[in-house]
C-alpha cells in the first residue's frame, strides 16, 4: 500500500485539486495542489521513457515524469532538450507521448499550470 501512494500520489493531489475548485478552498491551497499536481505529472510520474534510441526506435524502459527519462545517461535530458531545441514536431510528441498513459498524464501537468494561473489571475480579476 505504502508504494502505490508514494507512487501514485500525485492522482489524490489532483482529486484534491478538483475538490479544491468546486468547494472554492482558499487561494494558497489550490495554488499549492495545482503546483503539487503539475510537478507531479512533469518529474515523478511512473511512464515509460520514449527517449530515441540509436536505431531509430523509442526506449521502453520505466521512468518517472512526462519530461524525464529513463536510467540511460543518453535519455535522462533528452525529452526536454526536445522541447527546448524542437527539430521536429513529431519527433516530440511521440518522444513525450508514445502512449494514452503519457497523453493523460501531460493533460494532467497542463492542467495543473493552469488551474496555479487560474487561482492567481481569477481573484485579481474578480477583486475577491
């Protein structure tokens, strides 16, 4: 049990986060749930690597995080240089989202960063 969640945690940050948006919990809680959830999905989600390998083929091994990769000091930065550097667009999205797990989690961190925006800009707006 103890794994799971500290594998896992970040999916009850973000029910927490959804929680957080419909009960209309204090600003620094859903700041701070929103910004949980986005590192979460970025660093520390369990995902396969998807790091180009050599031949041409994609790199099955575990990894944590959308943006990370795997043990292989070749593919530890080689996704987020991809974004940075983006030679081509789909070389990108099959590297960062090579299955339906990675698109959900990359929907997961996006999110995350914009419900941290929507916390700060929506208040300011709104004069609340």
């Amino acid at each position: 049990m103890g794994k799971a969640v500290r594998l896992y945690w970040g999916y009850i940050a973000a029910a927490a986060l959804i929680v957080a948006w419909s009960q209309q919990w204090s600003l620094p809680i859903v700041v701070a749930l929103s910004g949980a959830v986005s590192a979460y999905a970025c660093f520390q989600v369990p995902v396969w690597c998807g790091a180009v390998n050599r031949d041409g083929t994609y790199c099955r091994n575990n990894a944590y995080g959308v943006l990370m990769g795997c043990r292989n000091r070749q593919h530890r930065w080689q996704k987020l240089k991809m974004i940075v550097l983006r030679s081509k667009a789909g070389d990108l999205s099959r590297a960062v989202f090579p299955t339906a797990k990675e698109k959900f989690n990359a929907v997961l961190a996006v999110g995350g960063l914009l419900s941290a925006v929507a916390a700060v800009i929506v208040p300011a707006v709104t004069g609340g």
